[in-house]
C-alpha cells in the first residue's frame, strides 16, 4: 500500500472511531439518586413525581412494596431541579453515583474483553453478555448440533428489520402436538440477565439432557430469548439503559412503545399503562402497532391450544408476577397458578436463601394494562401465566457485572425447573 493510501485508511478508521464515540451514549455526568420511602404517603408521592417526570428515569417507584428504595437517573443539567424538587417535598435522599460513564465503561471493557475469546456459533453463557446476532447465529446452529431435538423458527421481524427466532426444543420421539412451555426474555431491552437466562434454559435443555430429561418427556419447550430486537441492538451499540422498541412515535422526540403494554387485552387503561409517548410506558397507539408485539402474540396464539405455561423473563425484582395486572380482581384459576409459583418461591429459597415474593402483578408490583402475561392468560388461553422479574444487579438493577451471571442464572433455573415440574406435575401430558 503507498503511503498515501496508508494515511487515507487511517483517516478513515480515526472518523469511525470518532462517529462510533459519537452514537454511544455514555452517561456522562449522569448522577444516580437513591431514596427511602418513609410511609405511604411519600410512596404515592414518589409514583406521582414519576409519572410527572418521564424523562429522569425513576426505577422501581410504582412497586407497592414499602420497603423497596427507588433509584433515579438524571442527566447533570437536571440534576438541580431534581434535588430542589426533591428537598421541596422533604424527601430523603442520597447521591448514589456522580458520574455513571465510567462504571457503564467499565462494564463494556469487561465484557468485550470476555468476549475477545468467543468462537461463534459456541458461546459460553456465563462469560459474557452477547448481541443479538451472536446469539441469532447460536440459535442456526443448533439444529445441525441437535438435528432430532431442536428447531429453529423465524417468526417475524422487528420494526427496523431484525429477524425474531424461536427454537423448540423437543426430546426427540416424534411424539407431536405435545404440550408446550414456552418462555420468552428481553421484551425490555435493557434487562440483559434476561436473554443470559434464556439462553441459560437452552443449554440445560440441550447439553444436560439426560439430567432433564423428564421435563421433555411429555412437554416441548418453545423458546424466545430476544423478542425487542431493535431495542436490544440499540443497548448494545447506543444506549445501555433503552427499555423500548424503536419505532418513532407521534412525538418527535421520543421514540419507542412499551411492548408490555401494548398488548391487546384490556389494553389503555390509564392506570397501568402511558398515552405519552415519552413515557417508558407508553402503550403505543393502538394495541398491537409494534411489529415485536404482533410477533409474540402470533407466536402465543400459535401455541394457544397447547399453552401450558407461559413465561417470560425480567429484570429486576426477585418476583412471580401472575394475571391480573389491569385489575385487583383475581383470576378463576389463580390458585393454580400461585401453586406453581409456590414451587419455584421455595425451590431457590432451599437452594440459596433467595426471596421472591409472587402473586398477582396488580397486587405485589403496581397496576399494569397491556402488558403480554395478562395476555397470554386472556387471550391465548395459557394455564399458567407468569413474569419472572430476575434478581437485580450493577448499578441500577439491570446492569449486572459479568462475573454475576452465573449466579443469577444457576439460582433462577432451580426456580424455573421447580416449576416446569409442577406445571407437568397439575397438568399432566394431553394437550
Ligand atoms: C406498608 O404498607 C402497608 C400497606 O400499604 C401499610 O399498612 C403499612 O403501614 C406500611 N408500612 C410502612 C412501614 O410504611
Ligand atoms: C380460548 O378459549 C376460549 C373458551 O374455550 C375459546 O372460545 C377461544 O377461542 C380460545 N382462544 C384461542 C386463541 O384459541
Ligand atoms: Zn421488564
């Protein structure tokens, strides 16, 4: 190459890096506020400010529970409005982190480093977080590995054209039209514990067969670990702490709906659920007007006669989060379903001491409208319907450190297993 030629590439490769400086957010001066909640009243307060507010990001505010502390994200040129609002109404609280780039940095470091050994499609879960196309090209390969026990499907697309993928999981005797657990993650792109969890789920249903195998003895597994495609990319190569799809609304500075509340039963109630599209709870326009919501519940119905158990994976909470979340009247069969929640709850307390508390989402959580568990109980007539809120971790709950994975995810597979077994266990092999 001439030496010209050698200057021009260069250059070339100091803009990319200049333009990929440019495109990731990094959180620079963001301060992180934490509070305590005294009594009711500055727990409804806290909910009122939240709503308020969209645009500082309060985590965990709406929760019922009174003993949970709620932690706040604002950029530094709020961060005096936010202090002066919050001394207004006497609120207690404290400077948690000053500057979260260089924690989001450290993290990004750590788990770029992890993955500078990665030899796709192989993929070790518990030393790295993994993009969608990593973990998309893990899914292709499966079938070649496990050709009689997995099957990859490409359900949909994602607004900006990512394709969704489902693998089934089955134990190989041909038997079809079994029952089917179907479990789905990263409906919140930022909660990134939850694609590890699913992938998790895979490996032990594939690589420790024999160890599960009743579980697949009369159940297919039907496994969905990335459904907000677009969003998910976008925490990886934009923004750490995206939650929403990315298809533009109606207002032009905010962008992305809420899949969990854009589902079409008992969708828009105010109460549960945002008609402002800066919210992170926006609930779109109309039910189903995202392109991942009408993938999923093409994918839920699909399975509808054999839905068993629905399952889908969060983060943060240590939570089973049961129908209804539009309304505090419970469903007929709610005693079922919190006897499956039962198993998981006391499976990991016996395996770790880790606390979960379950029952309705309304009652333990706060009301939600829209969201794919009431759905998948309403609509598509799941036995058993249930948000899995994972453990917290990092900074601000959905950010766990690499070296945390393993634990999370060894701990919420004794709950997961617990419950696959007592699902099989009251429900038995017909579909
Ligand atoms: C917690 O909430 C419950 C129900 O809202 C209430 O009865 C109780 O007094 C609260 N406890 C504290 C310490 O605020
Ligand atoms: C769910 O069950 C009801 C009552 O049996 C039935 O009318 C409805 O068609 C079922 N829904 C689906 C999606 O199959
Ligand atoms: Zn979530």
């Amino acid at each position: 190459m001439t030496l010209i030629g050698l200057s021009i590439l260069l250059l070339l490769l100091l803009l990319l890096q200049i333009s990929l400086l440019f495109a990731w957010q990094d959180y620079k001066d963001y301060h992180v506020y934490e509070l305590t909640p005294r009594d009711a009243n500055e727990q409804s307060l806290l909910r009122q400010l939240a709503r308020e507010q969209p645009h500082w990001d309060f985590l965990g505010p709406r929760r019922r529970q009174n003993d949970s502390t709620v932690r706040v994200m604002v950029p530094h040129e709020e961060v005096a409005s936010l202090v002066a609002l919050f001394d207004g109404h006497r609120l207690q609280h404290r400077l948690l982190i000053e500057d979260l780039a260089p924690l989001v940095q450290a993290q990004r470091a750590e788990y770029l480093r992890r993955k500078q050994r990665l030899q796709l499609p192989h993929i070790d879960v518990l030393a790295a977080f993994y993009t969608l196309a990593e973990i998309n090209e893990y899914l292709d390969s499966l079938p070649e590995r496990y050709p009689r026990r997995a099957q990859v499907k490409l359900f949909g697309w994602s607004y900006e054209r990512r394709p969704i993928k489902v693998l089934t999981i089955s134990n190989g005797d041909g038997r079809r039209n079994k029952p089917v657990i179907l479990i789905d993650g990263t409906v919140h792109a930022r909660e990134w514990i939850s694609p590890s969890m699913a992938l998790y789920i895979i490996q032990q249903l594939l690589e420790h067969f024999e160890e599960n195998q009743e579980l697949l003895q009369d159940y297919d597994w039907v496994i969905v670990p990335v459904v907000n495609a677009d969003g998910y990319e976008h925490t990886h190569s934009e923004a750490r702490y995206w939650r929403k799809t990315r298809k533009p609304t109606s207002d032009p500075e905010c962008v992305g709906t809420d899949i969990n509340r854009n589902f079409g039963y008992e969708w828009g109630h105010d109460e549960g659920s945002s008609s402002l599209p800066c919210e992170d709870i926006y609930r779109g326009e109309r039910p189903f007007d995202q392109p991942e919501s009408q993938v999923l519940r093409d994918i839920l119905l699909h399975h509808s006669e054999r839905l068993r158990w629905y399952l889908s994976l969060h983060s943060f909470g240590n939570s089973l989060l049961l129908p209804w979340g539009y309304t505090n009247t419970l469903p007929n069969n709610y005693d079922d379903m919190m006897a499956v929640a039962d198993a998981g709850a006391m499976a990991i307390v016996h395996a770790t001491n880790g606390i979960y508390s379950y029952g309705s989402t309304n009652y333990v959580l706060y009301p939600t409208s829209g969201d794919t568990v009431d759905y998948a109980l309403g609509v598509a007539n799941a036995s058993v319907a249930m948000t899995m809120e994972l453990p917290a971790g990092g900074f601000l709950g959905f950010d766990p450190w690499v070296s945390h994975i393993e634990g999370i995810v060894t701990e919420s597979w004794v709950g997961v297993r617990a419950m696959a077994v007592e699902v099989i266990r009251r429900y038995g092999s017909h579909s």
